[in-house]
C-alpha cells in the first residue's frame, strides 16, 4: 500500500464534477467498508502502539510517524464490532478531519476505486438512527457484486471526542439577538451527527433549521419552493451544505443552485471536515460565498451573524 496515495493530488480534478474515490478496508473477513480518499493522508502497515492510560476505550494507543503522535482509534470496536487483537494484515489508516489527525486500526486495506456519487446511495432506513453508515454502495469486485459500507467517520469521531457548543465570550452579536427568531437555514449533510450539532449550535440563536440528508434532495426542496412561486433566497438566510454527500455532493449541488435564476443568488456556505485549501480552490471554481471548517462553533455563528448583518445592512 505504499504507493496507494501517491497520485492523491491528481485526483482533485474528480470533485466538484459529482465524483469521488474510496479507499476499500475490511475490518473483519467478510464485509468491504470505505471512505473517501480526500480524507486520507497515508495507509501504513500497524506501528506498535504507546498505551495512553485513561483515554477513551476505542483508543488503542498512540503511533508514532515520523516524530508526530497519532492517536489510533479501533475502528471494529468504534462501529460496534466485538474487538479482535491485530494480527499481520492489520493496518492503520492516517485521516484529517475537523483540522485533526488521527489513524483507525483496520484489517486488509485493498486499494481505491473510482465513483460518481450518484452510485452512493443513503443506508435504508431499516438499518436505524444508531448505524455507523453515511452511505453504502455496491460494486463488481473479485468477480461478484460486493456491498460497500461507507463509514460515517464523523460519528465515530463525536463519541469520542466531545464536541461543545457553547460560545466564546464576545463572539453573540447581542444587537442581532431579536433579528435572528424567524429566520431560516437549510443544513445538507449525509450525517446525522454533523446536522445534529449544527442544529444545536445554530438553535442557541432562535433560527428555524430545515435539514436535507444529500445535495439532490436539497435541490429538490429549493425546486419546489421555486415551482410554488416563493422566493428562494428571502425565504433562507442562507444553505449550509457539506461537500461529501451520496446521489449528489454539495459541490454539484451550489452549481445547479448557481445555474438557476430564481435561486442563483442564495448565500452558500461549504461546512466540511475536507482540507481548507483545497476547498478554499474550491469554492471559487463553484461559487460558494464561504467555507468554514466543520465543528467551529463560533466560527459557525459568526457566519451567520455576519450574512445577518449584510441583509440588514449593518
């Protein structure tokens, strides 16, 4: 797997026209899961790992990788696998999200396939709010059709590092306190852990949240209210979306926004736990307003204060 990720920076080209690459793993014999290269900085064979005394019981330990501390999540116990000791096709797989490293203990790493997010359906609904999926897939795989599980690496992450939703000093804008009950948001993001703690953050505000769990059915709801005469952009103050989405991803999703009149100048804003700088080019190829790095809540409310202030004229 050395060379795996050696090309990742060609592969940029692939977001933004509704594709994306996952990197296949198992955790056990039988089943694939993935998650999207974008994510992933290196896969390496398991390091030994430094035990850290009262840390969270998914943690396993901490690896060391060219003199920087990497903690190392269990992903089999993590999503609700009776845990196993490692053997020798074990492998860590060393991400970035929400501006933090960390490496998830796997098994075989396979290698990376490519997909339009249209082939990424949402996990059925039978599977309930509990499961550790934002999506699954099928592919042709070692001559058979094999079911893919994406994992939802967000609420794996939110149980065990705490997120807070309360505010920094300063950081409420008390003149807009009575400006913001009423006001609308629509959150589009395929995981119900990164809505829920938008929600929460937003709603210390008093502002009504909408939620859509992927790009086209947000475009959907925008279409209809579009089709029953409202106007879209005095209806929100503004849509939140996340890049990563299955059946339509949320740079696909601001350009159909962006290539309708009668929507086309809604306020956008990318919240996604994919790098800065490259969602920073991104961005301006697309036409979102703003990116913000998931999980800031001040930074969160300060976008929304400061799209307040513009419509109010402040």
């Amino acid at each position: 797997m050395a060379n795996v990720l050696a090309t990742v920076d060609q592969r940029t080209n692939l977001v933004g026209e509704n594709r994306l690459e996952l990197l296949l793993f198992r955790i056990n014999s039988m089943q694939l899961f993935a998650i999207n290269v974008f994510k992933v900085k290196e896969v390496v064979k398991l390091p030994p790992l430094n035990a850290m005394p009262g840390s969270h019981p998914h943690i396993s330990g901490v690896a060391n990788i060219r003199g920087m501390s990497i903690p190392v999540i269990d992903l089999r116990s993590a999503i609700g696998f009776k845990p196993v000791p490692p053997d020798d096709t074990a492998n860590m797989i060393i991400t970035e999200y929400n501006r933090s490293v960390q490496g998830f203990l796997v098994g075989k790493v396979e290698h990376i396939i490519n997909m339009t997010w249209s082939d990424i359906m949402p996990p059925p609904k039978t599977a309930g709010r509990n499961n550790y999926l934002t999506a699954i897939t099928r592919i042709d795989y070692q001559g058979q059709s094999q079911l893919v599980s994406i994992i939802d690496v967000e609420k794996v992450l939110a149980e065990i590092v705490h997120y807070d939703i309360s505010l920094s000093e300063g950081v409420l804008d008390e003149s807009l306190l009575d400006k913001m009950p009423g006001r609308k948001i629509l959150i589009v993001d395929d995981s119900s852990t990164a809505r829920r703690q938008v929600r929460e953050t937003l709603g210390q505000l008093g502002i009504e949240i909408i939620e859509a769990s992927d790009g086209l059915q947000a475009l959907h709801l925008l279409q209809k209210w579009r089709d029953e005469g409202k106007n879209v952009t005095k209806e929100l103050l503004m849509m939140i979306t996340d890049a990563e989405m299955p059946e339509m991803d949320g740079y696909k999703l601001t350009y159909e926004v962006r290539n309708d009149k009668a929507m086309a100048d809604l306020f956008i804003t990318l919240n996604t736990s994919l790098s800065g700088s490259f969602n920073n080019a991104m961005v301006e190829k697309v036409g979102c307003d703003r990116f913000i790095s998931k999980f800031q809540p001040d930074l969160l409310v300060e976008v929304v204060q400061d799209r307040l202030k513009q419509i109010l004229g402040k």
